[in-house]
C-alpha cells in the first residue's frame, strides 16, 4: 500500500542509522548529499522530504508528479539508491535496478472482494526490472512470501505456467454485444464466431482443463457441438435477462433496447436483470441508491469484521438513510458510494481499495440506469436519475451550491453562499456588487459573477404545428444564454430536449442536442414530431436539461 512505502523506507533508515551503515547508502559531504538536502527541500510530501537526505526514496500514486519525477530522476542518476515503491512502479515506469525485493506477494483485489496472491506475470514484470542489459551486468530477485507459496513461485524459475482463457464466465455479455453489433444474427453465428476466439484454441490444446473428453474431441475435431452449447447457454441466460429475443428453434438471435444499453455501457447482464425487476415510473432517492447498490458489478465486495466499526461511523455521516444492515455487502456499497460524494475520509486500506472499485464503475452504472428511464419514458425518474449522475460526477450534493463544480471558489466562500436562502435563478439577475456583498467580500464579487455566467442557460421558444389529429410538429428554437468556456465547458455540451405530458408523468419525445464551441453563440432550430394523446390535452412541456455538470 502507499502507507506502507513510507513505513518501510523509515524502517531501513533506522536500520541503518542503528548499525551505522548510512555511508553505504550515501557518502557524508558528497555532491550526491548535497543535491539529495536540496531536491529534500522542495518535494511537498513529507515522508520524501524526511527520507531524502538518507539516500532513500519513496514513489506512488498518491505523491505529486513532480515528487515523483524527482524521485525517478534520482533514482536513475544513483543518487537515491534505495527505493521503496508500490507495484505500479514496476508496470508503468521504466526505472531498472540492480536488485529487486518482493515484499509480500499478496494484493487486495475489489473485483474479489478478498486478498489474491500476484499473478506470475505480475511477479516476472517486476523481476525483469533487476540487472537490465544495457544497464548491468547481473541482476538481484528476492521474493518475501508466505512458505505455503514457496512452491509456486520456485516453479517460475522452473517451468513456463500455461495462460488460460477466461472467456466462459463473460460469455454471455460478449455475445450480447456481437448481436448488438449486427455480427451475430443465429446461434450458429455465434458458435462460428467463438473459433476465432482464444477460449477455442485453449479448448483445442488443453480439452481436459474445459471439462472435454478424449472422445468428444476424436468425434467432432472442432468441437462445434461444444462451441454451440456454450453460446445456447449464453442466448438462454440473456433471453431471461431481457438483453436479446432468443428463438429456439430457428436459433434466431434479436437485440433489445436493454441489451443495447447494456452492450453501450458495458453493464453485465445479471445487472441488467436486477434493474429490469426493480425500476418503477417513481422512485425515491433511497430506492435508487439501494439498486445501484445491488449491481452484481460489486458481489464480490463482503463486509469484514474490523470494517463494522468505520462502516457505522460513515453511515452516520451520509445524508442519505441505508436500510439495510451494515452486515449486508450492499449497504457497504451504498454507504461508500455516498461518501465518495460527500468528499468523507476513510481509514481502512480495504475499505479505500472498495471505494476506489465503486468509483469506477458508479458513473456508468448511473448513466446506464438514466438511459433505461430514459427508454421508458419514465419523466419522474428521469429527472432523478439524472441528478444523481451529476452528483455522482462532481462529488457534490444538490443541497449544495453548484459554484462548489469551480476548483478556484475557495470552501468558505460556498459554505457562505449555502447558508443564504437563495434560489438559483435569482444568481443570474444579480450584479458583480451584490454578489460581493452577498459573501461580505466585495472583491469575490467579479469572480462568482463570472462563475454564475458559465453555467449552462438557454432561452427557448417554440413553433407548434399540427399535421394529423395524431401528430404535432414542433419547431424548437434554442438561444445559448451563457458564457462557453472550454477550460470548464470542454469542445460541446450534451443537452437533453424531452417533451412531457401534461402530468409530468411520460415522456412523448426524447432527442439528445450537442451544442459545441464555436457556435455557443448561435440560434439553434430543432424540428421534430410528438404524438397527440386523445383526449386531447391542454398543453404539453418542452425541457431542455443538462446531461453534464456543471
């Protein structure tokens, strides 16, 4: 862990300060002493400001890259000549050494919910960085393992380990994005496009390893009778998930919207099936949080006995209520989901490893659940959903003033702004001066006027047209009413255009608009057509709505 780099680096200088053996690291009174005290004196993190002057050094994710670079340098130029380090070093920077030590040889996996021992390529990876040609002549590798482990890494000097495929388990999401794509149309398709894939080489080569008998391969030698029944498995599973029409007989293979949507955001079908039997038209904030909570994404992730008591603690703190017990793996997700929003610190490396995972995956979970409501035509969750993603995409609440998505607002200008009970429309009509005296801070007056003026707003009017008793025709005109910034903005803006009925209940149109940079300052006209209910309604809504923060 990157805690442990610092620990272990302090470790070995007080090792050597101890048995006086400093000067094997780092000669007293030296250029090297001299630039190591002046490189010491500006790195910004204080474990590498400490450690520096020794001769060691500390890399990893969570240090400046300009520490890092630092220490890279040193490291490269033999003036730091110990340096302790998380796995990434030796996967992403090319930094060779003489000797390379292992310590310990197991990491926590989220996807797994549990400790893993490294793969063998993992190992080799990191061995390979010992005695480089080029750089050395002979190289050092130590491993600090557990002795059950002794034998299986002793095996890797020895004898190469076989990789083998790991298709089976994912087949059913691979093939619903085949179908998806207009590759596959029949299960005979898909048992063709299976050959080329490496699960059948494997299958091939190691028959017994993937349950197949000598018998079975002598009797069909390629095996299209297995390769059938692994996709007709696969159909079957998304055809009660609702990804794709499966016919039995003819062997027909049909998307669906769900198993586009899932194909898009490359969301597993047993997560598809969990939204599918829970969404309704309305759902409170609760219920949605609890769903993505039930993402089969995370059923690896368990609750473990030490992290009960920092679990309780965050649940206290979240603004959301959790139903659940704090037993049960999906109040974890939904607690640790709510804290990554609320910018809360967490203690337990474990439980930082899980919300890492979370974090990955929540923003696409969100959008896929958005774009299910979005199909549907459900108005009331819609706009719930989409809330949702925002906060999940700007670490922010919707209690909160939105000027919070600006880095440069410092927090006690927005803990100020909080307090006052104002509605967010009424920031537009406000001038630099009252803004400044809003905060008590006449001089923050020019900059929130210029942060309000950044938010997206757009002026619209609209042309309405029937054509047959059925069917309106809509003319949109969209006028740009805000300041496009690309530092904040990026090159275009997605907005979404909904029509509503009269109730707010269904959505009868729904058109995605990208409005991009260089013409931010331009008319827009959008025409499209909606339905007419009958009985006739008295009006319909148009909304235009942010699909991205801020």
């Amino acid at each position: 862990s990157r805690a442990e780099t610092a620990k272990t680096a302090m470790a070995l200088r007080d090792l050597a300060i101890e048995n006086d053996t400093v000067g094997s690291f780092i000669v007293p009174e030296s250029a090297t002493a001299e630039i190591l005290k002046e490189e010491g004196e500006h790195a910004s993190n204080a474990d590498l400001k400490e450690l520096l002057e020794y001769g060691f050094g500390i890399h990893h994710a969570g240090m400046t890259r300009a520490d890092r670079n630092t220490v890279e340098e040193l490291f490269e130029n033999k003036h730091v000549q110990v340096l302790c380090s998380t796995a990434t070093l030796a996967w992403g920077v090319n930094l060779p050494a003489h000797t390379v030590i292992i310590k310990g040889t197991q990491m926590y996996m989220p996807e797994k919910g549990k400790w893993v021992e490294l793969s063998p390529l993992d190992i080799m990876q990191m061995l390979g960085r010992a005695g480089r040609p080029g750089y050395d002549t002979e190289g050092e590798g130590i491993i600090i393992t557990q002795h059950s482990e002794l034998q299986y890494y002793l095996s890797l000097m020895n004898q190469q380990l076989p990789v083998e495929s790991q298709l089976v388990s994912k087949l059913p999401d691979m093939l619903n994005a085949e179908v998806v794509l207009g590759g596959v149309g029949t299960i005979q398709d898909a048992a063709e496009w299976l050959s080329y894939s490496y699960l059948h080489v494997r299958m091939l080569q190691n028959p017994e390893t993937y349950n197949l008998s000598a018998a079975e391969v002598a009797d069909d030698p390629e095996i299209m009778q297995r390769r059938l029944d692994l996709c007709h498995t696969a159909a079957l599973a998304l055809d009660k998930a609702k990804l794709c029409k499966y016919d039995r007989k003819s062997g027909v293979l049909q998307a669906t919207t769900l198993g586009r949507v899932a194909s898009h955001y490359y969301v597993g079908y047993e997560s598809i099936a969990t939204y599918n039997e829970y969404l309704k038209p309305t759902m409170s904030d609760i219920e949605l949080f609890r769903l993505f909570s039930l993402s089969k994404e995370f059923k690896f992730i368990h609750v473990r006995e030490e992290e009960k008591l920092e679990l309780a603690k965050l649940a206290a703190r979240v603004p959301i209520p959790v139903k659940e017990g704090l037993s049960e793996p999906s109040a974890k997700v939904n607690v640790l989901l709510q804290a990554y929003i609320s910018n809360l610190k967490l203690e337990g490396f474990a439980l930082v490893a899980d919300l890492t995972f979370i974090r990955q995956s929540a923003a696409r979970l969100m959008r896929c659940l958005l774009d299910i409501a979005l199909k549907r035509g459900w108005a009331s969750l819609v706009e719930k959903a989409l809330h949702l993603c925002k906060m999940v995409e700007r670490k922010m609440w919707r209690s909160q003033s939105p000027l919070r998505q600006f880095s440069k607002l410092p927090d006690r200008i927005a803990l100020l702004l909080e307090r006052k009970d104002i509605p967010w429309e009424r920031y537009y009509d406000l001038k630099p001066a009252d803004l400044g005296e809003l905060v008590k801070l006449p001089k923050m007056g020019k900059p929130l006027h210029a942060f309000v003026r950044k938010f997206p707003r757009l002026e619209l009017s609209a042309h309405v047209q029937p054509i047959t008793r059925s069917l309106l025709k809509v003319e949109l005109t969209i006028t740009p009413d805000f300041e496009f910034d690309v530092k904040v903005h990026d090159y275009s803006l997605l907005f979404h255009i909904m029509v509503e009925d009269v109730d707010g209940e269904q959505i009868l149109h729904h058109e995605p608009f990208m409005l991009k940079e260089r013409y931010a300052t331009e008319e827009h006209v959008i025409n499209f057509n909606v339905p007419m209910q009958d009985p006739l309604p008295p009006q319909y809504f148009v909304r235009v709505v942010s699909g991205a923060a801020p």
